[in-house]
C-alpha cells in the first residue's frame, strides 16, 4: 500500500479576540487514515465558519456605530452652523446699539447735562411735564442699558456654545477616526480569514481526490487478486482435470496413446471468427492437451476423424475436458454436441 503524506494545517492568529486554532497534524496510510483527515479539516473549517460569522457581527456593530456617529457629526455641524449665524446676527446687533448709544452720547456732551436740564425745565409747563420728560431721559438710557446687557449675555452664551459644540465636534471626529480604524482592521481581518478558509477548502478538495484516488486503487488491486485467484483456481482445476485423465481416470491405455472416453465434443466455425486456421484442428484445453497434440476422435455415431490440437476456449474453465472441433457451419451435425473417444496418437 502507497503512503499518503498527510496534510498540516496551520492557521494564524486572528484578531479581536477571536481565538485561534492550534496546527494539527495528521498522518495516514490508509483510508480511515484520509477520513481522519477530512474529519480533521472539516472541523478547523467549521471553526473558521464561527469566526468569520462572529466578525461578521462585529463589523455590522461597527458600521452602525459608525453611521451614527456620522449622523451626530452632521446634527451638529447644522448647530455649529446655526450658532453661527446666531451669533453673528447678535454681534451685528450689539455693533449697531452700541452706535446709536454713542451717537447719543455725543449729541448729549455736546450740549452739556444742565442745558438740557434747563431746556427742560424752562419748557415744562408744569411739573408733571418736567417729571414725564425727565422720566422719558432715564428710561431711554436704562433701555440702551438692558439691551445692550442683553445682548452681551447673548453673545456670551453662544461663545460657550459654540466652544462646546467645537469640542463635541473633535471628540467625534475623533471617535469617527477610531471607529475608521477598528473596521479597517476588521476587513483586513476578514480578508485573511476569507483567504485561510479557501486555503482549507483547497486542502480539503486535494484530502478528497487523494482519497478518492485510493479508493480506485483499492478496488484495481481488489478486482486483480480476484482475478488472479480465479486463474489460480482455473488452473488447479485445469491440473488436476488432468492428473485425474492422465493418472487413468475415465482413460483406457492403449499401444498408441492415452484414451479417454465419454468426451464431451462441440463444434464451431473458424471462418465465422475471422480465423485462417481452417479445418483441421481442435480448439482444447491446453493444459490436457498442449498445441501440436494429435488426436484421434471416434464420435458416437462411429464417425472417426484425425485432428492436431491447434487453439483453445474459455469453455475450459467449466468443462475442462472438453473438445471444441474445427468444422463448416453448412456441415456440423443437427445434434450440435455429442461425446467421443478421443486417442492421443504418437
């Protein structure tokens, strides 16, 4: 029986904490031997099957933590964008109220306070006129006051909020850029997980014609040892048909050479088989009767013909006496076989 030299598989570590499988060698030199193996393979190839689903749902993981956070990035950028806006509006307010203050403070020192008191004074008619237009001065100047108040608040606010959202912005490019990372690892695992599994099922198609290829072995050097102790049968048989007819078993000795009777005679025609040997011989078997043997045949019927032993049959192997005689198909006789005694002569 041929050797197989088995095959190693080794498969490298993998990433993510996905465990890894250990080299398991296996030798053989029989058929359980190639089924060990294949067991062997197909194992490791379910266990790459785990692996690469586990993966599988990791990088689904990672994907929607990915369009999330893509989706947060966007969310804020409209507010950052927003803010913006908001925040340049509010600066432009508090530019243009900050103007009309000054513009009013200027008119005011260049007329001086107690003029103005004065004028006011000299103009009011009564003192409820004096009181409402010196009310009217102090609510404009607490109203200039508020707003622009206000409007520092409102800036100031949205300073921090635009410096909050500008980091939550970074931390989540940051966690975006991360997240980058880890899927591109991940692919590159799964690309050599993919490429460890083809690897298995390549060994596992070479286990399979290996296997196969010993099966037909097999069965070739099976169906020739049958073969082989058929022939050895048949020529035993073939022997000791002929120990029993030359030890003088069915034979009658006489001057001119051994004798057996009750031979079973057959007929055929040579020229129907393509054969140029003609009529003169006897197909035999060649173990009771070698080639060149000359026979002589007394049919039943008394007929007697001369013969030289000239080819044989595979009608030996189960009836190894018998004789098959060369004769025109338009000439055998309608009994088709009979017996004879059949002579060898010198």
């Amino acid at each position: 029986m041929k050797k197989y030299t088995s095959y190693v598989l080794a498969l490298l570590l993998l990433g993510l904490g996905l465990g890894s499988i250990a080299p398991t060698p296996v030798l053989g030199d029989a058929l359980s031997d190639l089924d060990a193996q294949n067991q062997a393979i197909a194992t490791q190839q379910n266990q790459l099957n785990d692996q690469l689903n586990a993966q599988m749902a990791v990088v689904s993981s990672q994907t929607i933590k990915t369009n999330q956070l893509q989706q947060q990035l966007n969310q804020t950028q409209q507010q950052l964008q927003s803010n913006q806006r908001d925040l340049t509006l509010d600066t432009k307010r508090l530019a243009q109220r900050r103007q009309a203050v000054k513009k009013r403070l200027q008119v005011i020192q260049r007329q001086g306070p107690t003029p103005n008191l004065v004028q006011a004074l000299l103009q009011a008619d009564s003192l409820t006129q004096l009181s409402q237009a010196v009310y009217v001065i102090k609510t404009v100047q607490q109203a200039d006051d508020l707003a622009i108040h206000n409007l520092f608040v409102s800036l100031k606010a949205l300073k921090t909020t635009q410096a909050n959202l500008l980091t939550k912005q970074a931390q989540l490019v940051a966690q975006q850029q991360q997240l980058d990372q880890a899927k591109a690892q991940l692919q590159t695992d799964l690309t050599q997980l993919k490429l460890l599994m083809a690897q298995n099922q390549t060994q596992m198609a070479q286990l399979t014609a290996q296997k196969d290829a010993l099966i037909q072995q097999i069965d070739q050097e099976a169906k020739a040892k049958a073969q082989e102790q058929a022939q050895a049968q048949a020529a035993d048989q073939q022997r000791s048909n002929a120990a029993a007819i030359f030890s003088g078993n069915g034979l009658n000795l006489t001057p001119s050479g051994p004798t057996a009777t009750g031979v079973k005679i057959s007929f055929y025609d040579p020229a129907v088989l393509g054969s140029t040997m003609g009529y003169n011989g006897v197909a035999a078997n060649l173990a009771v009767y070698p080639k060149g043997t000359k026979l002589k045949i007394v049919f039943a019927d008394g007929t007697t013909i001369h013969r030289v032993v000239n080819d044989t049959g595979t009608f030996v192997y189960t009836s190894p006496n018998q004789i098959d005689v060369a004769w025109p198909n338009a000439a055998i006789p309608s009994y088709g076989i009979t017996s004879a005694t059949v002579t060898v002569e010198s």
